[in-house]
C-alpha cells in the first residue's frame, strides 16, 4: 500500500496532494506509523500531530543527489507494475477468502505472478468494461467454481474466446456443470492442498510459456 503511494506522487507532476489512510486494526496502525516515521525524509514526507493515528501529509519530493535511491518501498511500485497478473474470476464473499489469500495469492506469488481481484481493485467506469479490459491484459485466468457462480462463468467463456489460458478450480465435492465439466479442473479437499496443487500447476504452465500476455 505504502509502496502504490509513493510510487504515485514521486513523478515531478504528481496528481495526489495528501493521503488519509484509515485502519481499523491497532497493530496495523503502529506497523505503518513506524514504517512512515522512518523513511518521512526519503519519502519526501512530513508528519502531522493532529491525530492519535497515522496522518501523515505528503510534501515535495526531496531534491534529487544524482543517485536512484535503493529503498525496497520506493522501488516495489514499479516492480509490481511490471510483473505478470493472472486475473481472478470469483464470488465476492467472505466464504472464499481463504482461498483467494492463501491458496490463490500465495500459489500466484511463488512464480512471480500478482493476482488481480476485481472487487479490490480501484478504477472508473463500466465494470463489464473493466473486467473484459483486465482479462485481456492478463497472463492467464484463475476461475472458482464452487458456488456456480453466473458471473464468472461470464468471465471464463470472455477469457476462452480470447485464447487466455484458464486454470479450473473446485472443491472435491462441487458437481460442476456440463458446459465444464468437460476442461482440467484443479480438485482440492483443503486450503492447504489448493495452494500446494496450484503452485505447481502455475509453475508448470509458466515453465511451459503458456501463461503469457496475448493482448
């Protein structure tokens, strides 16, 4: 988060003036207060006392020394625009998150991919748009099944027609549909083995050059 907001401002135009960040978790608070206090000065960043949580303003970058600074913060907003993203085609509800956390994230970022969930993405505009637009982008797509939900099979049919490799995922006990049933589908009993079955089936298509970018 910390990253996507200085790689925002630090362009010598920058389009935000001031950030307000609310979080509910304490622990969250005090973990980004420090992170903030610390690098104020290399974030070109200055405090405010105003409030009891972080609040913090965002002034002109510092004067540039010739030498590209080597903060991990600073520079992950620009590694993670250039990795590679698997769009993620899933129910909106809580009942997925682990799912979506541990087995989809985590199997994802074992081969360098970022997993893109259109529910926690910010953008304008129609959201058909939008998904068809970050489907297209996409390396690949990764589609839950369980709940049979209309919307995503809305998504893989757009993802097939536009040749976009598509990973099939649902719990043993899901009877998937004929119109489905048919294609590879990753079966998993638990969040654990979703996550050790999909490591591998992302790095075996990575390996093979099949989740690559068409569009």
């Amino acid at each position: 988060m910390i990253a996507g907001i200085v790689a925002e401002w630090r362009p010598s135009e920058p389009t935000l003036q001031r950030v307000t960040i609310a979080e509910r978790s304490a622990k969250r608070c005090e973990l980004l207060n420090a992170i903030l206090h610390d690098h104020l000065r290399e974030f070109g960043l200055q405090s405010s006392d105003q409030r009891a949580t972080v609040n913090v303003a965002i002034a002109a970058p510092p004067p540039s020394t010739g030498v590209e600074t080597k903060s991990n913060i600073v520079q992950f907003g620009t590694r993670a625009e250039e990795k590679p993203r698997l769009f993620v085609a899933m129910p909106f509800a809580d009942d997925f998150i682990d799912e979506f956390e541990i087995g989809f994230h985590e199997a994802a970022k074992a081969s360098a991919f970022i997993c893109e969930r259109l529910d926690l993405q910010v953008f304008t505009g129609d959201i058909v748009a939008e998904i068809r637009k970050r489907i297209l982008e996409s390396h690949g797509v990764i589609a839950l099944l369980n709940s049979h939900n209309p919307n995503v099979f809305l998504e893989i049919g757009f993802a097939w027609a536009n040749d976009k490799p598509t990973i099939l995922v649902a719990k043993e006990d899901v009877e998937l549909p004929f119109d489905v049933s048919g294609h590879r589908c990753i079966r998993y009993k638990n969040i654990v083995q979703l996550r050790e079955l999909l490591t591998n089936e992302i790095a075996h298509l990575k390996a093979q050059g099949i989740l690559a970018r068409t569009a």
